[in-house]
C-alpha cells in the first residue's frame, strides 16, 4: 500500500527535498514537498498560518521530514519550536540538517544546530554532513546547493525515510521524550517553572 510523506521546512527543503521526493516517488510513495525559504523552526511554531500550514498538511500522512538549515540558532527556542513540531501532530517525524558550509561563520552556526538537533531527534535524526560537503557546487552565498548537487542529501532522506517506515523501523517506535520536555516546548520554560513551583509549595 502506497505511503504518504510530507517534506517541509525552510529552503534547505528546495532543492534536497525535490531530490528525496523523487527519489521516494520512484518507490511508489506519495510526497507533498513544501519549503518556506527563510522560515526557522520557532517561525513556524509562532506564525499562525505557517502552523496551520503544517498541521494540514500533515494531516494523514505516514511520516512527516523536517528539512532546516541555519535560520534560527541553536538555543531553547529552537528545541522547543522543534519538539512542538514533533508533538503537535499525529504522524511520525524525521529531522534533517543543516547541511554543511563552506563558510565558517555559518558553518559554527550549522555545527551547534546539528549538535542540538541530533540530540533532540535522536535515531530520527538524518545527518546531512556525509552527503553536503563544502566541495559540492552552491549559490553565491555558499547556503545552498544545486540541483544536482543536493541528489546524494536526497537520496540519504529518501533512504532514511523508507527505512524508518519498515517493520521495527524508528517510525513505528515511540519518541522519547518525557512530560517535562513536551509541557516545556509547548507552554515555554517561564510557565512550566510558575506550574512547577505552584506543584511543589502544594507538598
């Protein structure tokens, strides 16, 4: 039976998205592919109609794939927009990036995002390193790669994805995260703390 799969996130899920869609399409899977080109994790979590964008567009699918390069920083505010994106729907959700950059400013930025990411997502996590080094062709900005460049971080997406939708696979696993991270990412620190407090002066 054919799966459903939704690509979303910044501009990183251009051209890389484009190129794990096709690659997902050839396998007989039905993909929606959306990239808001400038929009960070806690932008989508904060703007109403991008929320609502997510929501349904994810909305029946198998899996949803987080596609985001370097347009927040790494920080509470980027955990809790993704974490709010991982509960805040029913399906599964796969992260991957940022890519890596030719530019060291930007490349310290990618590192502490891939850094936190990958501890956010875990074995849901798709490393984009392997597949971006600095040497691949990219836009004058040194952000984003070609086309034809982008295929092998495509590829890896598609190949993660299958494999995270296959019996035992991380998609049909719980996420673990606990009460305390979730209530965090969605009612923000300053009001867990206030509830916290409340709870233990109740003792």
């Amino acid at each position: 039976m054919p799966q459903a799969v939704l690509l979303i996130g910044d501009s990183q899920a251009g051209s890389p998205g484009a190129a794990a869609k096709a690659a997902l399409e050839a396998r007989g899977f039905t993909v929606t592919q959306i990239h808001n080109d400038g929009k960070s994790p806690p932008a989508y979590v904060n703007t109403p109609a991008l929320w609502s964008q997510y929501t349904a567009a994810a909305a029946g699918k198998d899996i949803v794939v987080l596609l985001f390069g370097h347009n927040s920083t790494a920080g509470s505010a980027t955990r809790n927009a993704l974490i709010r994106m991982k509960t805040g729907i029913h399906a599964p959700v796969l992260m991957s990036g940022p890519p890596m950059y030719p530019n060291a400013p930007d490349q310290v930025i990618g590192t502490a995002l891939r850094d936190q990411n990958s501890r956010i997502f875990g074995d849901r996590y798709i490393d984009a390193w392997p597949s971006t080094p600095p040497s691949l062709p990219r836009d004058a900005p040194g952000w984003h790669l070609t086309r034809t460049a982008a295929q092998g971080w495509g590829q890896a997406i598609a190949d993660a994805t299958v494999r995270a939708l296959a019996p035992g696979g991380v998609a049909t696993r719980p996420f673990g995260l606990s009460p305390l991270e979730i209530a965090t990412a969605v009612l923000g620190t300053a009001a867990v703390g206030v509830i916290v407090t409340l709870l233990w002066r109740r003792r």
